[in-house]
C-alpha cells in the first residue's frame, strides 16, 4: 500500500494552530549534517514543503517537529525562545506497550500516541495555559512516575513527525513513523487534569549513572548519566554527543566548544562502557 503523503500535514493541523511558528530538524545520521527549518504550522503543511521534507527523509534524514511553538522569526531552537506551550509529551523507550497501557489508563486520553520503531512510542496531550517551567515540571513527573525516559523534558523538544521513515540504520526494511491511538481526544487539557508529581530526584536506570535534583544540578554529572543511559541503549557514539548538544543548547550561558565537549563525552562514555558512581568527567 503506498504511504499516504497526507499523514503530515492531518497531524499538525489537529496538533497546533496555523500561525504557531514551528522548528522542523532535519537530521543526516550519516553525514552528520543537523539543520533547523523554522516555519508556521500552515506554511509546513503546504504540499512543496512537504516535498522537501520527502526528499530528504528519501536521502537518509530523519524529520523532527518542535512539541511546542516559537517566537515569530527566531531561528534558533532553545528554551528561551518558546512562546508558548501547546503539547505535554513523554518519550517511551522501554516496555512500550505496557507503559502506553498505564498511560492510557491513568492519564487523560492523549491527543496522539506515536509508534516511533518497534516498541518505542511518543505520547503528546495538548494543552493550554501552561508556563514553561510548569510543563517542564509535569513533564518530569510524567516520565519519572511511567518510567519513560526522564532524559526527555524540555520544552524545546522535538519528536518524530509521523508519515516520515525512521533513518536508523539497524532497521533493515523502512519502518515510517505512525500514529496509533484511532480515538485521540479532542478536549484541550489545563494544568487542573494532570496529577501533581512531587520534583524528585532521577531514577537511577542501570547502576552507575549520576542522579540529581532540581535545584542546582551539576550540569556535567547530567551530561555524563544521560550519556551513560544512551551507551547502554545501544546509541552510538554520534548519537550521544548530538543528545548532549541539544540539551546543552537550551541552556544559558551557552557552553563554550560545545560540539567538541560533546565528543569528547560521549567518546569517554563509550569507551569506558559501565561505570562507577564515583566516575567523574
């Protein structure tokens, strides 16, 4: 059956709003080549857009679309920059369909359940009302209360735009991103139908990864669990460092030779495989 090139554009015209100004990244997994295309909700569903879009993921790229919206013109993709909220989410890396089954049945009906690979999912609600830090915070609570990947929060986020193929390349046959929930909700959430989750410290995943509190975080010690977790879900080494550039990104003051500092950590992590809790970059 040929993929229906109209997958796109029904999402996010259900999703957001035609004049939220959206990042679409554009990922290279070979040649390593990461860029941001910012523009309007409507402007990405129009058909020579999406187009493009085809043609790249036909050339090996990987297409993301920002959970949330910008300010008009920016052109880059950090917290700062977000205007305003319009999805709470969790990432599902492990016991997907167990973990979407408590999901379903706790939470509020989400607006979309994504099938990112196999076993993997992306869970978004839309709401409204909701300020950056609140998200971020239920956001946590979320992932840390599921067990989703409490490495995935932040409001700047990009996830999987369904209709387009997943580019990794340990998937032999193309497996395309699609939505899974045949019933999604219509009502928009406020922050009054989401439990409250106390701010809590990290699960530690495997042992040997750091963890650590809201409250003045040692921002290396959270590059190096993230890249910890990564290693030991099979990620390699280009991988984790682009994970620690986009988190670091949305961070200020923006840390000096950041892509060399990445590298760096994330060659160490592999290198060293599992470690202590006493390890230190």
């Amino acid at each position: 059956m040929p993929l229906d090139h109209a997958i796109p554009a029904r999402y996010i015209q259900r999703m957001y709003e035609p004049s939220d100004y959206l990042a679409v990244m554009i990922r290279n997994r070979g040649t390593g080549k990461t860029i941001h295309e910012f523009r309007t909700a409507d402007a990405i569903c129009r058909q020579s857009y999406l187009a493009h879009l085809r043609a790249a993921n036909a050339h090996g790229s990987d297409v993301y679309l920002s959970v949330n919206c910008f300010q008009p013109g920016t052109r880059r993709r950090v917290k700062a920059n977000v205007s305003a909220v319009r999805h709470l989410f969790v990432d599902i890396d492990e016991n997907g369909e167990a973990v979407v089954g408590r999901i379903v049945a706790e939470l509020p009906r989400p607006w979309a359940i994504l099938a990112s690979s196999a076993g993997k999912y992306q869970v978004l609600w839309r709401v409204d009302g909701f300020a950056p830090a609140e998200a971020e915070a239920v956001t946590r609570g979320l992932a840390h209360h599921f067990r989703a990947d409490e490495a995935v929060w932040d409001c700047a986020r990009v996830l999987r735009l369904p209709g387009f193929r997943n580019c990794k390349p340990e998937y032999a046959e193309p497996l395309y991103v699609r939505e899974v929930l045949h019933e999604p909700a219509t009502r928009v959430y406020a922050s009054g139908d989401f439990p409250q989750y106390a701010e809590t410290e990290c699960r530690r995943s495997a042992p040997g990864y750091r963890i650590y509190k809201k409250d003045g975080p040692d921002q290396s010690a959270i590059d190096w669990g993230l890249a910890c977790a990564a290693a030991e879900k099979g990620k390699s080494e280009s991988d984790i460092a682009a994970l620690i550039i986009e988190r670091r990104r949305g961070i200020k003051p923006l840390k000096p030779h950041l892509e060399s500092y990445a590298t760096r950590t994330a060659r160490k992590t592999m290198k060293k495989g599992r470690l202590g809790a006493d390890a230190t970059l």
